[in-house]
C-alpha cells in the first residue's frame, strides 16, 4: 500500500464514531459531545470513506453498528484512551506532579549550591525525583554534550560550540585565613601579599587550580605551595588547624562555617569565577529541570 494514500482517522472522527457506536443516537452523540448532529454525522461519513466500509446500518430510530464497526471500535478506543493517556502524562510532566530532573556538579559545588535548593524543590514537587551525577571538574561538560543529564553546573574551561552557559553565581579567588593570622587584619589582599607566605590550595590542573597559578604569576608572584588538596573542606581544616592560608572560591569559603575564618578577597589582579548553569546548544529545558535551576538561583542570591 502507498503510505502517501493511507487514511488516517482524525480524532474528532474516533470520538464521534465511538459516541454513536455506545449511544446508537447522532443526536444523544451529539449532546455528549457537545457539538450539533450535522457536525456528528460530517464525522461519520468522512470516517466510512476513508475506511471504504459502512459503519452502521441507518434505520428510522436508531443506528445499528455493522462487523467492520464492531472490529473498528476496539482499535478506536485503543487510540482514544492513549490519546487520553498521552495528554494527562504530559500535563503531569508540564505542572511538575511527576517526572525527573539531572544534573551534574562537582562534589565541592554541590556542597555549595544544592541542599537548600533541593529541600526547597522536594517540598514543592515532590513527585519529582533528582537525580544528582557528581563528578570531576573536567567531566560535567561531557556528561551534558552526551545528554546523560538535563544540565550541569560548574566552570567550563572553554564554552565551545555545543554547549550555552548562563552565570549563576558570581565568584572571585579570596584567601581564607584563621583570625589571629597577620593577614586577617587587611581588608583586602593582593596576589604580592602571599610572596612568603605559605599557602594551601587544590592538586596542580585541577579545579581552581590553573586559574590560580596563571594570575599568580601574572602578578610576578611564585606561590609557597605547602599542601595540595583535592576537596576545599579538606583545606579548610587545614586553615582552622593553623597549617597554612588558603587559596579558594569566595562562594564556597564563605557558606562554610566560619569557625574563626577570615575570608578576604584577592585583588591585582582581581580574578572573577563565575559559575554556571551549562546546557546542550538547541535542547530546551524540560520544565523540572527549568524549576530547579530557578530554586538554586532563589537560594543564592547573595551568597557570591
């Protein structure tokens, strides 16, 4: 059969078919339906012959379903309950009763931007579950471009072509010191300040860590690195513990406990880090995943 010629029944068709097949009646059709009977039965005559067959033998009182109406009523209200179907799936997913939402986000930025929001979303959508991929700096990216997750949330090092960002937080590069420290007592301090000092930060190439070493030694600054981190809790015990400074995101110092902390922030240079919400170039949002990054956004206005 040529597919270009095949019928395909509308479903104002289906339904006035169904109507009528239950009632026997256009008129009590009709009145179901909430249309008029010439509207029923324009239904019922384009359905018989785009099927090539009679549906029902006409009599003065009623309507009598022939074999091919009582075969075609099964496969009628087949399409009719998941048309029916689709259509109360959808409106759940769109009003946020049930569905899914991802995301990826370092373990560090989790800790940062996540447990507020997502009490703040389970409270208000609670048929939704989250689903959280928590990952190296160097890995969200991909997860994104691979579709693995609705979003990510981190510092890209590069945009590239398939991927928009949208700033969520506003960082900069502080150093974090404890409050006897002779440096707590500064209001702000440049990278020249920390010549001999000794300092705290993350493992070479990862997280903050090469923006960290280009812009010390723009400012002609060779830091007095003395212990490498992979996770910032990590070096802010150190901090607490009176091990070293620390050099971190302001966000993330300053949303943990303070605990006799000093957080001041670098300057000359000044380095912003802005974090993002990242997503696949051309895909839209579904609306979980909209809703959470709006939670995350209402929980930390002011926290950079």
């Amino acid at each position: 059969m040529n597919v270009e010629n095949r019928f395909l029944p509308s479903m104002r068709q289906l339904r006035a078919f169904a109507a009528v097949y239950h009632l026997r009646k256009v008129s009590a059709a009709a009145e179901q339906l909430s249309v008029t009977q010439s509207a029923v039965s324009l239904s019922l005559r384009q359905l018989e012959d785009g099927l090539g067959a009679r549906l029902f033998d006409r009599t003065t009182r009623t309507l009598k379903p022939t074999q091919a109406a009582h075969e075609a009523i099964v496969l009628a209200e087949r399409i009719l309950r998941d048309a029916e179907s689709l259509g109360a799936g959808t409106l759940e997913l769109t009003q946020l009763r049930r569905g899914r939402v991802s995301l990826a986000i370092t373990p560090t930025l989790g800790e940062l931007l996540l447990p507020g929001a997502v009490v703040r979303f389970r409270e208000r959508y609670p048929g939704i579950h989250i689903d959280v991929h928590d990952c190296a700096p160097d890995q969200f990216v991909a997860l994104v471009v691979g579709e693995q997750v609705d979003f990510g949330i981190g510092v890209p090092e590069q945009a590239g072509a398939d991927v928009d960002t949208v700033t969520l937080v506003r960082d900069h590069l502080a150093v974090v010191c404890p409050v006897a420290h002779p440096l707590a007592a500064r209001a702000r301090l440049s990278w020249a300040d920390l010549a001999e000092q000794p300092v705290i930060t993350v493992r070479p190439g990862y997280g903050v860590r090469p923006l960290i070493d280009a812009n010390a030694a723009r400012a002609g600054v060779r830091l007095r690195v003395v212990h490498e981190v992979t996770f910032l809790s990590t070096a802010l015990w150190m901090v607490r513990a009176g091990m070293a400074v620390a050099i971190m995101p302001a966000a993330y110092a300053r949303a943990a406990p303070p605990d006799a902390l000093v957080v001041r922030p670098l300057t000359a240079p000044r380095v912003s880090r802005d974090i993002c919400v990242v997503t696949k170039r051309g895909r839209t949002l579904p609306p979980s995943a909209q809703a959470l990054v709006a939670d995350i956004r209402a929980t930390q206005r002011g926290v950079a």
